[in-house]
C-alpha cells in the first residue's frame, strides 16, 4: 500500500449540507441518491470514509467551509448546499457545526484531529505498521476565513484545532479578493496574517486572485501551502497560479518556477509544501 495524505476534502460540507452520510461505503451514498434532482453532483460523491481507506489515506486536510456573500439573494431563496451565509457571525457558526461534526466522528473512532507535528508523526507511524484500522488523521482546515468573524479570534480557532485557513474562496471576501476577481489584501487581511504569523497558522495560497497571493508572500512569514491548485501553464483557468501580473512577469518566464514554485518539505507522500521561496523580484 502506498501510505497518502488528501490536501483538501470537504467532508463536513457534504454531510451537513448536501445530507450524505461519509461513514457509508461510496457506492451505497450514491444509490441512496438516484432519483434527487436538486443538484447535477447527485449520486456523483466522490469519496467517503471507508473509500480514503481503501485507498491509503492516512491524513488529510479536513475544511471547514462556509463564506459571506450578503448579495447573494437568489429568488428562490438559499439551498441547503449553499455555502452563501448574510454575515460573518452567521458563517462563523456553521463552519462550528462542520467542526462539531468532526468531533463526533471522532468519537465514534473514525477520525483523529492532528494539532502537531509530534501528532502527525505518532498517528502516521501507528497507521503505517499498525493493522491498518486506526482512526483517518485530520489537520483542521479553513477554505475562505470569512468564519473568523475578526483577526483576533484567530487565537479561538486556533485553540479548537484549526491549522491551515484560505483567506477567501471566490470573489471579494473580508480578507482578500479570492478566484474570479483581483484585488488587495483588505487592511483586516494583513492583520490577520500577523495573527497568523504569531500562532503558526499555515497559509493556504490556493484561491488567493493574483494581486493577493503576491501581496500574502510579501508580508506573510510563516508556512504556506497551496492544497488544491495547479499552474496556469499545465490548466489555464485563473483559479491556478501564473505570471499573470507584470511583477511576476519580471522574474522568470519559465514553467518549472511557477510550477516548482512551491516547494514539499513534507516527509511524507503529500500535498502539504512548504514555504515559497523568494523567486520573484520586486519592482515596487
Ligand atoms: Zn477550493
């Protein structure tokens, strides 16, 4: 078996919101919803608990996901699934009951929360040559911080687990201009990198729009990863990193930078990388 570690699953979205039960072999999730017809993606789940396990995954990046667009006001009113909430307090609470659900499947033996690197290497070593039947290992992850109603309740995340955080997800977030748009860090933005900074939070680079993913390096010190994104040069979508903009232009024209331009530290299979190095020269 080859032993991996998933940078990114949404797993506690799909249960609370689109009503599947990950605990369930993939195959029965799906029967379980032929015949809805609310959304495409039904009986097209991809994953669950006991398939992560059939395939070797030992961690993964488990996200809490839910972000704030008070514009988004469809006629027919929200669906479950919407990730859309009016505020951040409101936002906030649910990515609580995604964590909430987390612990309980933690309770049932199913899951493992991992807080430190000393956590990481005692699940993967008792995972790796134990029988195999350990608890699924999660960093606690964030996509999109708009649940983190102000940079100074970092410290509460933090406490409860969280250890990597997107600033935003599509379009402007009270952060940082996310996937679809381009924009600067928000004042809120750069402070909650400092928070960041001092608790040893992880940065996820991935769907940070041009402008705020360069300005994130800039200023930002601690680790970074980028859990779910490619170059532009391998799939041209603006969601990738590229040499879109003219400072990074300046630097290099080559597709081995921007696509090395993370490099892995991690001492196992993964998609967990390391700290950007300083590629790119600065004009201004
Ligand atoms: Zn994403």
């Amino acid at each position: 078996m080859r032993w991996l570690i998933d940078g990114h699953l949404d797993l506690a979205w799909n249960a609370l919101s689109w009503g599947r039960d990950i605990t369930l072999d993939l195959d029965r999730l799906n029967r379980d919803e032929v015949g809805m017809t609310d959304h495409p993606s039904r009986g097209r789940a991809t994953t669950t608990l006991p398939e992560m396990r059939r395939a070797g995954i030992v961690v993964c990046q488990a996200t809490l996901l839910a972000r704030v667009k008070p514009e988004a006001r469809r006629p027919e009113g929200h669906a479950r699934n919407s990730l859309d909430f009016a505020n951040q307090e409101i936002a906030s609470a649910a990515a609580r009951g995604q964590l909430a659900y987390y612990e309980l499947l933690e309770r049932r033996g199913l899951l493992q929360m991992i807080r430190t690197s000393s956590d990481l290497d005692t699940h993967w070593e008792r995972f790796t040559t134990g029988s195999h039947d350990e608890p699924i290992g999660y960093i606690l992850a964030m996509e999109g911080a708009d649940p983190i109603v102000e940079p100074s309740q970092a410290v509460e995340w933090w406490n409860l687990g969280l250890r990597s955080v997107n600033l935003a997800h599509y379009g402007k977030s009270r952060y940082a201009v996310g996937t679809g748009d381009d924009g600067a860090l928000s004042r809120e933005g750069v402070q909650l990198l400092k928070e960041f900074e001092q608790l040893g939070m992880i940065l996820d680079a991935t769907h940070l729009s041009d402008t705020s993913f360069y300005q994130a390096l800039d200023i930002f010190h601690g680790p970074v990863l980028a859990s779910h994104n490619n170059c532009r040069a391998l799939v041209p979508d603006g969601r990738q990193f590229g040499v879109a903009t003219p400072t990074a232009q300046s630097t290099t024209s080559s597709t081995a930078i921007d696509c090395g331009f993370f490099a892995s530290i991690c001492r196992h299979e993964s998609t967990t990388l390391a700290r950007a190095p300083r590629t790119r020269n600065r004009t201004s």
